[in-house]
C-alpha cells in the first residue's frame, strides 16, 4: 500500500510515522518546500511529491490533512490523478464542509472519499511535534454517505485502526453538532477568556497571579488563530447553536450574581461537576 | 512558635504539613471531628482544638483556612481568645469580603490581622490531597491595611516564606479585581462550558468524543461548587466586571460567525495566543 498525505503538520505527520513504522510506504506533499525537506530528513516521510495529481495518481490512498479552510483547493488540485479504486479520505475537523468541498469539486461526492476526523489534535502544530503514537486509543470518526463504497469505507477503517485509533461512524451532521460542542466551542472559550483578559488595563499585573486553573483553562488558546479561524467559519452554524447556549449558561450567572442568588449558582456548578466527572481522564 | 489552623482541607492541610516538616507544632479546628481525626493519624496535625477561642488563646499565629463563606462565623467564634500580639491570618480567595467579615466581627480590623491568599488552590479538595510543598514556589499575596501592625505584616511574610512561598503585597481591592480575571472568571468558564455541554440532547454521546482541549478547558469545572458559590458571591462586583468582558468578546464571536468574518475572528484569535504566550509554564 502507498500512501500519499496532503497536508505534513500534526496529524499528517504522525499518520506519516505511524504508517511507516508498520511498513507503509509514504509520500507528503505540502506547500513548503523546505519544511518538507526537513521531514524528509527528520524521518517523517519517504519522499515528496510535488504535484497532488500525480501523487494521487500513483497512491492507493489519499489523505488530506490540510486545514479545512484549504481543503477544497487541495482536492481540486488532486482531482484529475484521483482513481476510483483509491481510497480518498481526510482529517478535517469539521465534516459537513468537507463534504460540501468535495461536492464543489466533483459535482457528486465521490464515492471513494471516505470523511473522517482523528480526535487528536493539540495546540501544538507543526511535524516537530507528531508522534507514531499520536493516534493509539484515539477516536477516529468517519463519516460516510448513503453512496460511499462499501470497499472504500472498508479500507478507511483499516488504515486508521492500523496506526490504533478506535473508528467509529456517525453522520456528517451529527459529527459537526458534537464537535461544535466539545472541540470548538472550547476553543472559543478559552481564546476569549484570554484575550478579554489580555484587553484589561491590570493586564501586565496578572500574568504572575495566574495559577494552574487558568492555565489549564486557557491552554487551547494557544493553538493555531488561522487554523482555528478556519474551523470556526467552516463549522459556524453548529458553532452559533453552542456558543448560544453558554452565552446563555453565562448569563444566568451575571443574573445569579447580580441578585445574590447562591443557590442557583452552585446548581449549575454542581450539573457541570457532575458531567465533569463523567469524562474520562484527569 | 504554635500554629492554630482552622479548616484542614488542602490549604490548611498542606499548610500543616509544611510546618510540621520544619519542625512547628500545629493544631487543628474544623467541623468534623472524624475527618480531624482522620488528620492526626495521617500526620498532617500534632493536635486538635474543639473551641476555637480556647485555640487562639494558646497559639502564636492563627492561621483561617476555612472557606470564605464561613469565614466571619469563624472569626467570632475565635475573636474572645484572641490577643493582640497573636498573628491572626487567612487564606480565602477573596479579600475585600475577608475584610468586611472583620470589620463585622470586630468593629474595626485588628492590627494584628494580616489578610492572605495563597495561590495554590486545586479542583481537588480536602487534606487527603495535601502535599508539604504545595507553596513551594507560589505566589502568596498579602493584602495589609494602613493600620495593620508591622510585626504582624513581617510574621505573615515569615510565615508563608518559611514554607517556600513567594510573597507579594497588593491593596484588597487590586487583589480582588485581578483575582476575579485570573481565577474566578475561569471557574465560571468552565462550569458555564461544562453546564452548557450536559444540557444539551446529544449529551451523553459527546463524551466519546471529549478530546484533550476539553478536558483542559473544563478540570477546574470539578471544583467544590459551595466553595466557589461563596467565593462568586464574595467577589461578585469585581467578577461581574470580568464576567461582563468575557461576554463581549463572546458576543463578538458570534457577531463575526455570524457575518462570515474570519478576519475579526483571527484578530482576537491571535491577541489570545500572545496573551497566552505571556504566561509562563505550559
């Protein structure tokens, strides 16, 4: 199997190491020459292509893990090399405009192409920080259509549970609502709980105040502004239906606290303490 | 020199540890005489006090470790064993409504009364979690008042630099607006993300899919909620001031979605990273 990986940041990287410490051989295309040179040299791939349609042409799956605001070019650019026994797939963070970027390129969304989303991004970017075993135990949603192949879904759940993922399926749609909820909206949380502290006249006093929760809280904002800014655009309308309902959460507190009302709020810290505790993990 | 702690959870408790390990004799008061119990056979406490002014009367330095919601109860019930040259000193989150707990007990805020907070706290809770260095290296601030004695002041800095802290003066009012950016804003934040998550119908099927940033995002949502109920309240004017920052900016966000603007996004998106940047540790 010979895989070509568009796009050799975080996940692309990783997918890179873990596909090559199994055998697989793995070609990376990406738009910095130099950086993918140095990928090259740091092990993370095999050789480079520099024109998507050829690569596409001599690869047996495909993955595209560039951001989502440049994913439509990147299969625009790899369409006329695309086969239909390959398996074209992606680590879009969002799914229902992956989706509607293949249907702008191809008319139809190829039946070959395979939406999927690792769950194991990080504020950090860059091949510097992929790991072989980035995606061990990790979620990885795919989520196909009513006309997607049976052998191209098939294979899809093959190369993600041979790098370890845990795969499972859902529908674009219902991808989108949950992500918008437990992966985008916390990164709008904590960029804004950053910067409308960054806005304040006592800013520079209050970095050395700061201890672990903010931190912790505000990891996150520490990830990629275009990237993220991407994913905010492409996923906005399941975004919007989040962000609402913790504005609203929010607002009751201001309410609460303006009224001197304890028992409301430590309900509403009780019903999060308690849905804390039902994640998994520190 | 003997030490009186009153309220043995993870500050008081780790407080005991660390002066014990050098050697102080600690004594500790609480509500719950197993749980009391429980410390002294942990070797977190030499002793135990049942009346409060009775433990005053015999320590140096009392130090109130109890919540900010029972803090003036706790105050009067040690105010008749009090004298003047006993160190009495706290360490709520808030410091305004310390001081006003006080000026209610004592008519006047005792010269011998040095408010403090160290900033070590955790979502986790009780003595069990104590550590004999949880100070070593953080910050403690002291917020004294024009009358507070001078030795008084000088016995606090000894105090919580014998036990590895780094220890820094600002007026209540500094402390409480900065306080209320860096530590309460982000409790609400993520008890209002947590919250806002679990209300939802999709729920339960979000937690598969929680990956690393929310589980960052939202630790410090598995706080004591009738601890940081009282501390909201205590502080509730300078919070509602942060609180009401935070919402612009996420009302900003959603303006933006929903116009499309991923310049404005990206703009606050990146003020967010340096911000972030700015704070030392990961």
């Amino acid at each position: 199997v010979r895989v070509l990986i568009a796009g050799v940041g975080l996940i692309g990287g990783s997918l890179a190491l873990a596909l090559r410490a199994r055998g697989t051989h793995v070609t990376g295309h990406g738009r910095d020459a130099t950086r993918l040179a140095a990928a090259v040299r740091a092990g993370v791939l095999d050789a480079i292509c520099e024109d998507l349609a050829e690569g596409a042409a001599a690869a047996d799956v495909v993955v595209l893990a560039v951001p989502v605001g440049v994913m439509r070019a990147a299969m625009a650019a790899l369409a006329p090399g695309l086969a239909p026994g390959t398996l074209l797939t992606d680590a879009g963070s969002t799914k229902g405009s992956v989706i509607a970027d293949a249907r702008a390129v191809w008319g139809d969304v190829p039946a070959n192409f395979v939406p999927a989303h690792p769950l194991a991004g990080s504020e950090r970017s860059g091949f510097e920080h992929a790991r072989a075993d980035l995606f061990s135990g990790r979620r990885v949603v795919l989520t196909p259509l009513p006309d997607t192949a049976r052998g191209a879904l098939a294979a899809a759940h093959a190369l993600w549970e041979e790098v370890g993922a845990i795969v499972v399926e859902m529908t674009a749609p219902a991808h989108d609502a949950a992500l918008a909820a437990t992966s985008h909206l916390p990164h709008l949380a904590a960029y804004a709980l950053m910067a409308s502290l960054a806005r304040r006249a006592d800013a520079s006093a209050l970095w050395p105040l700061a201890a672990g929760g903010l931190r912790d809280t505000t990891r996150i904002a520490g990830a990629d502004p275009a990237l993220w800014r991407d994913i905010a655009l492409a996923n906005r309308e399941a975004l919007r239906t989040a962000l609402r309902e913790y504005r609203a959460v929010l607002d009751g507190f201001d309410a609460a606290l303006e009224r001197g009302d304890g028992t409301a709020l430590a309900a509403v810290f009780e019903q999060a303490r308690a849905a804390r505790a039902a994640l998994s993990g520190p």
